[in-house]
C-alpha cells in the first residue's frame, strides 16, 4: 500500500463531541457495521428537514442551490413514473405532487399517519437512490478523468474531513490513508475467485484509531453524520467483529429503541465479510461505501445536465479500530507479513496448480 500524506497523530484529546444519538444515527450506524442495504428497509428515520439537509449536503447536494434543487426533482419524477408504469402502483397526489421533494423524506420516516403514503414514500427513496446510483455509474464512465484523478479529489475530500474530525474534539490517535499498489492489486485479484478489478473494494483505504474501544462509536457518529452517507454502504462487504450494533441501540433513549429495525441479513453474501486470510483473533471494523466526489465542470462530458448529475461515486473502506486491538492486530499471526505470506502462497499455488509443491 502507498500510504497519502494524510495523517493525525497525537496525543489523544478528551473529546467534548458526545453528541446525544438520534434514531437516524443508530440506524446509520447499524446498517454501516451489518454491511446491510438501505433498500431493504421499511422506513426511514428523519425528525426535521435539517436532517434531510444534513444526508443531502454529505451526497454533495445543497438544498437551495437550483442545479441541485433541480437534480433531486428529477429523481422524484423518474421514481414516481417507475413506481405507476412498471409496479403498477397509484400514488396518491400527496406524494406525488409534494412541492419540497425534501418533505419526502419526512413522510418515509412518519408511521404515524396513514401508512400507505409512508410505504409509498420510502419507496419512492428507495428508487431514487437507485436511480442516482445508475447514472452516477454511467457519468464515471463517460467522463474524461483516470482513476487516479478521481482517487485524488476523494483523498481531498477525506482530508478535509479528517482535520474537522480532530477539530471537533472526537479522540483521534491516526487517521491516516493508503492506496493499493498495482502490484498489490494484482495480488488481491489472484487471492480472489471473481478476479475482476472491479471487485477490489480497498483500492483507497483509510485507518481511523481512537485511544479506547468506548470511543468507537463516538468516531463512526461523527463519520455518518459528516462525511459518509449510510445509504452508499457496499451491501455485504462490511466486517465488524469488534463494536456489536446492539450496543449502539443501547445508547439509544428507552423511548426509541422500539422503533429499531431489524438487520436483514443476506447468508448468500455472508463469505464477503471475513478475510481468510487475516488472522484468527484480529478484530477490526472495516465499512466500505462509495463515497460520492463532485466532478469539476470541466470534467463532465456534456456539460452539466439535470439528468446526469455532477456526481459520482468512488469506493472508499474505513478501517476503526482503538489502540490496544490495533497492537494486538499487528502481533503474532495477524501481524501483516503473515497476512502477505498466507495470501502469496495462495497465488503461489493457484498459478502453479499440478506443479508448485510446498518443498518446491
């Protein structure tokens, strides 16, 4: 791995950012450790528009800004046209012809009124989502930018956030990035049955230490609200094996754990979320998201139009870990040259099937 010129390390800081946790965080946080899909869920859980805002502004969309405004419209038309055309389901004038797509968002949180406006809004989320997904795919295609460009405006954009994290008081050991060498990549792809380089999740890696496992979630709080938005979460390529998601609803106001949803959990993906070839005993919280990136003006094909967008999606993993489990990850059989033993044997012997024997 080549590591970026991002790092924070330090004496730890007694962290003033405890923020009380909405229902919104547990849910975010949940769905990032289980690896889970946002579409799989039955509702969503925004209180007031400066929450919307808030998810928005992280998918680099200003509310206010008329591009954006006019961005997010056109998502809501296209969903609603799928939701009648191709489900042939009919949308009721209150979710169709609502004046601020925002309050959409709102309407998929409320289980309190008529439920079918509810259902039919997350719906319409859900689909919009998708929708986004698809075309920011296409855009990355079309665009006249390497990889590595796209790598760099990410690493900026975690930067960034990197120094507001530490400024915020959250208790930060490191927080430092890497990427994967090609040779490294190549190595990835032997170990790995789909060899296609697409299916590299950690080309862009990043380590967030805090000084005590108490401080996990207080890091990834911040990190959903700030910089990764829970629906962008790569389904089934999350491994967490050290901050349990009932721990975090335990945090939560009696009142509300209720509401919870349960994890849907997919055992066809279940192999996705273990590293055969890390050690027994190591422990880490890896998430990996596609963090969306703003293509400058120059970079998109025909200008910017309504119905591409200005952004795509780059795939970032964050690894969280405190300090005593990142020591205890770099001893025995999980020290990391272990790791690089266990994987070049396995290319050693997939490329040498029927010749290559351990004495030779």
């Amino acid at each position: 791995m080549r590591r970026d010129a991002l790092e924070l390390d330090g004496t730890p800081l007694s962290s003033p950012y405890r923020p009380p946790l909405s229902l919104g965080d547990v849910e975010a946080m949940r769905l990032l450790l289980a690896g889970g899909s946002v579409v799989d869920w039955h509702k969503a859980a925004f209180d007031t528009l400066d929450d919307v805002d808030q998810l928005l502004r992280l998918h680099l969309l200003e509310p206010g800004d008329p591009f954006d405004d006019a961005r997010l419209r056109y998502l809501f038309t296209e969903a609603v046209a799928y939701v009648e055309e191709y489900l042939r389901l009919r949308v009721p004038p209150k979710v169709r012809e609502v004046a601020d797509v925002r309050e959409l968002f709102l309407r998929a949180s409320d289980v309190r009124g008529f439920r079918r406006t509810q259902v039919l809004s997350c719906m319409v989320l859900k689909l919009m989502h998708v929708m986004q997904h698809l075309e920011a795919a296409d855009l990355r295609l079309r665009m006249p930018l390497s990889d590595n460009a796209l790598l760099d405006l990410a690493a900026r954009r975690i930067g960034a956030a990197a120094d507001r994290m530490r400024a915020d008081g959250v208790p930060l050991v490191a927080f430092y990035g890497s990427r994967k060498t090609r040779t490294a990549v190549i190595t990835k792809l032997l170990c790995k049955r789909d060899d296609v380089a697409t299916r590299v999740f950690d080309k862009l890696r990043y380590r967030v230490l805090v000084p005590e496992p108490e401080d996990l979630a207080t890091a990834l709080t911040w990190l959903v609200r700030h910089l990764v938005p829970f629906h962008m979460v790569v389904p089934g390529q999350s491994h967490n094996n050290l901050l349990d998601p009932d721990e975090i609803t335990a945090r939560l106001e009696p009142t509300l754990r209720d509401a919870i949803q349960p994890l849907v959990d997919d055992p066809v993906r279940s192999e996705a979320r273990t590293n055969e070839f890390s050690g027994e005993t190591y422990r880490m919280i890896n998430v990996v998201v596609d963090l969306p990136v703003r293509l400058p003006d120059h970079a998109l094909p025909a200008g910017p139009q309504v119905s591409q967008g200005r952004v795509v999606h780059v795939v970032v993993e964050f690894q969280l870990a405190d300090v005593a489990t990142d020591q205890a990850n770099e001893a025995g059989e999980n020290a990391h040259e272990h790791y690089k033993r266990r994987q070049h044997e396995r290319v050693r012997r997939r490329l040498t099937r029927g010749v290559y024997t351990p004495e030779g």
